[in-house]
C-alpha cells in the first residue's frame, strides 16, 4: 500500500505529541484542520525551493499569438510574440527554454530547434482573459478559473518550459522535501490541535525551523545533485550587444525584448 | 453486558443495596435508571466522539438552489436552502453527531484531501437538516450506538461512573451500612 496523505499527517502530529488520525474524513477536529492545510502546504513546499524530484520539462501549449501566424488568438499581452498555458501540474515556473525555433511543423513540433543553444529565454507569468467551462475541474486544475488562465507569455516559438510539477505521491518524495513538508505541516497544526497555546507556539517555532533547514540542505543538495552549466549571458549584458543597429544582431536579441521581466529565475 | 448490567454497576459504586432485574421491573432504581439510560448514553457519546460510534451514510438532497437567483426566480425559504449553500440535507434518523461530509471519491486513495464545508440547523419541520455545497457527499457521523456489547471498555466505565454520580443524588441517603457498621462506629 502506497503511503497516503493521511501517513503524512500522521508523521506531522507524531512530531507535535498529538493522537494520530484514521483518516481526513474521519471528522474529528485534528482531521479536519489538516483536510484544509495538506493540500495548500503541499503546492507552497513544492514552490519553496527547485527540488530536483519534482522538475518537469515540456513544450507547453499555445494560446495566443501576438502575429496571428500560428494561432488564432492574438490577444497577447504587450511586448511579447506568444502565449502558453500554464502546464496542469505546475506549481513553479522556473524557466523557458530558448531554442530558436522559426515555425512549427505540422504536428507542432518547433523546427530548425537547435538544443545546443538551450538558453533561458526571457518570460513573464501572468493572466489571459481565457474563459474556463464552468462545469469543468478548473477548480482543480493549477492556474484555471472561470474567468481567466495563468499563462506564460514569451517571445519563443514552440517554447519549452521547465517547471516545478506537483507530485502527489508521497512515496515520490525525496527524503529531505519529506522531512521538510512533515515539519512545516506540523508547525501549522500546532495552533490548532495543541489546547496549551503557549507550548503550542514553542512547537510550532521549532517544526518551522525544522523545515527551514531542511530547505536549506535540500537546495545544496539539489545544487550538487548533477552536473549543471549555466552558459547564458546576463540579460543586462546581453542588452548592449543588440536592440541597436551599432549593437549588432547577436543571438536572438530582437526576439528577446523585453528582458526585463523573469518570473521564475534560472535554476 | 446488557444496560442492566451497568445500571446495577452504578448502584454498586454509591453503595446501593437494590439492584434491578430489568428497567421494567416496577422498582423505583429501574424507573430513575430507565429515565436517565438513555439520555446519558447519548450525553457521552456526543461528549467523547468514540471512533467505534462513527458511521457513513449517503445524504439525500431535499433542497438545491437554482443556477441562479433573479428577479423571476428568487430565493424562497421554503424552496430553497439558507444562502448561500447550495444543497440542504435530511439528516440521518440514526446519526447524532455529524462529522465531516466527503465527496464520493472516483479514485483512491484521494491524493489531493480538499476541505468541505457543512451546517446543521433545525429544519422546517423541527427535525434537524444539513446544508453543504455537494450534490451527492457521504455524512460521518457519531450515530445512535445502544448495544453494550461494543462499546469500548472505557466508554462503559465512564457511562457507570456517570450514572452513578446521577444516582448519588437520588439513593445516596439510602447506603448499605458498612460490615459490622454500628458496633464498629460505636466503638
């Protein structure tokens, strides 16, 4: 039997003295406190820190384009060329992957693509006026609402997009975003399942603690964990070697306007 | 055990000499313990939540609110659920405390618990009804729990202690002596 939501819980209160619960359901007030912090905790853990076990990469899905060439919506917030949707299980962009593409193939497929040259490229998250079915999951479903969709706007065609995913499996977790999650959950029961409040709030400033380190070592850890080479220019260099016809037309200049903006950073 | 049982245990700790054969007996302990059983035994249960008293059961709708409320179709009490729920519940005949409600799950184990929120209030026909946001949830709920046999070990001591402490007021005056009571105490 995998281990479930309710495991989690139960290493959490086993942290703060508190009797373990049967289930989320169960109704008892320990159950129905953590029914309403698992899942919100779970998403801001997994957005903490660029946990290696949790990183996804995908070309994402078009959903504008500000020349009307490879779609029909051309509602694109200003500067950019295109739009993607914001991936179901992303919980933290980190970045988009520049690969140069001029068009894209029939089934979608960026062409003369050139991974050698694999750069983050430029990228703002922001929300699009796309209109959600109301009968749908969209309330499930990471960045959807009736009204609107988180997008990705950015100047790359058939762009790659390189995320935190949500990972529900606990038995998927590494150890330290295990150690990590069980201490910052427990530091948020505390106040509710604890009655001395005053114990309740020395508990709850050590499980945080706890869980700080642990997003400490697990960002080296994750840093160490394979080798990485960062080879790209800094945007503000960049700047002074285009967007001017004394410049020159080095890399993807033009198409990298505005620069200013990165949502995600570089990991 | 049968719930004479524990009345007699309770007439035992104050030192009662009676004991009943049944709450139908006639005596006055069986009418006092008859009046009282039940009442304390829901008393406990609604006061502990034992887990071996928790129990499932599928809510049926009796109320739903429209897709919207506008001037042809506004909100009616009798109609419609208090605002802003959007189901209104009959409660279970057997559930005494409710818990939590949950939806019916497609898959399980169920990755991602969301929260659910729920209302009791007396209905319009003085019974109590639940107003909730699903169309279909599952009610946990302490229900009406009257055999002795399986309640826990402490649940039973504990509705002995109370019933004793109940009945000190009543038959406290009327204690066994001690052995050998009064010569003991005279001398």
């Amino acid at each position: 039997m995998p281990t479930q939501p309710e495991d989690i819980v139960n290493e959490a209160l086993d942290q703060i003295g508190v009797e373990e619960i049967g289930d989320l359901y169960e109704g008892s007030r320990t159950s129905n406190v953590a029914r309403r912090a698992y899942d919100p905790m779970l998403r801001a853990m997994h957005a903490a820190a660029p946990w290696n076990f949790a990183r996804r990469q995908r070309q994402i899905d078009m959903r504008g384009d500000a020349s009307g060439q490879h779609h029909n919506n051309r509602n694109v917030p200003l500067h950019w060329s295109y739009m993607y949707e914001w991936p179901n299980d992303c919980v933290h962009a980190r970045w988009v992957l520049g690969l140069d593409a001029y068009a894209l193939d029939a089934s979608g497929v960026p062409l003369h693509a050139a991974p050698a040259w694999a750069r983050p490229a430029p990228f703002i998250v922001t929300d699009a006026p796309i209109v959600n079915d109301i009968a749908s999951d969209w309330d499930r479903t990471e960045g959807h609402n009736p009204e609107s969709t988180r997008v990705i706007a950015t100047n790359e065609l058939g762009a790659m997009l390189v995320y935190t995913g949500l990972v529900m499996y606990p038995d998927a977790w590494d150890a330290f975003f295990r150690q990590a999650f069980v201490a910052a959950l427990a530091a948020r029961l505390a106040m509710a399942v604890i009655v001395d409040k005053v114990q309740a709030r020395a508990i709850r400033s050590e499980q945080l603690a706890i869980a700080r380190d642990a997003l400490v070592e697990a960002r080296v850890r994750d840093g160490n964990e394979g080798w990485t080479l960062v080879d790209h220019t800094p945007d503000w260099i960049r700047v002074r070697s285009s967007h001017s016809w004394w410049g020159g037309w080095h890399g993807s200049g033009w198409r990298s306007f505005p620069y200013v903006e990165d949502a995600g950073g570089v990991y | 055990m049968k719930p004479e049982d524990i009345v007699n245990n309770a007439l035992e700790v104050i030192g009662h000499p009676q004991r009943i054969a049944s709450f139908w007996d006639g005596s006055p302990e069986a009418v006092v313990a008859r009046d009282m059983w039940s009442e304390t035994r829901d008393a406990l249960l609604v006061r502990t939540q034992p887990e071996w008293a928790r129990e499932d059961i599928p809510l049926t709708v009796i109320k739903s609110a429209p897709p919207y409320y506008d001037e042809q179709t506004p909100w009616i009490p009798g109609e419609h659920p208090d605002l802003p729920w959007l189901y209104e519940y009959a409660q279970p005949e057997t559930c005494l405390v409710p818990l939590a409600l949950k939806p019916r799950p497609h898959t399980l184990p169920v990755w991602r618990p969301r929260p659910m929120r729920f209302r009791v209030k007396t209905g319009s026909d003085q019974t109590y009804v639940l107003l909730g946001n699903d169309p279909a949830p599952i009610l946990t709920c302490i229900a009406h729990t009257h055999d002795p046999d399986i309640w826990y070990e402490d649940f039973v001591e504990l509705m002995i202690a109370t019933l004793a402490k109940k009945f000190e007021r009543l038959f406290g005056n009327q204690r066994k002596p001690p052995e050998g009571g009064r010569d003991a105490n005279a001398a």
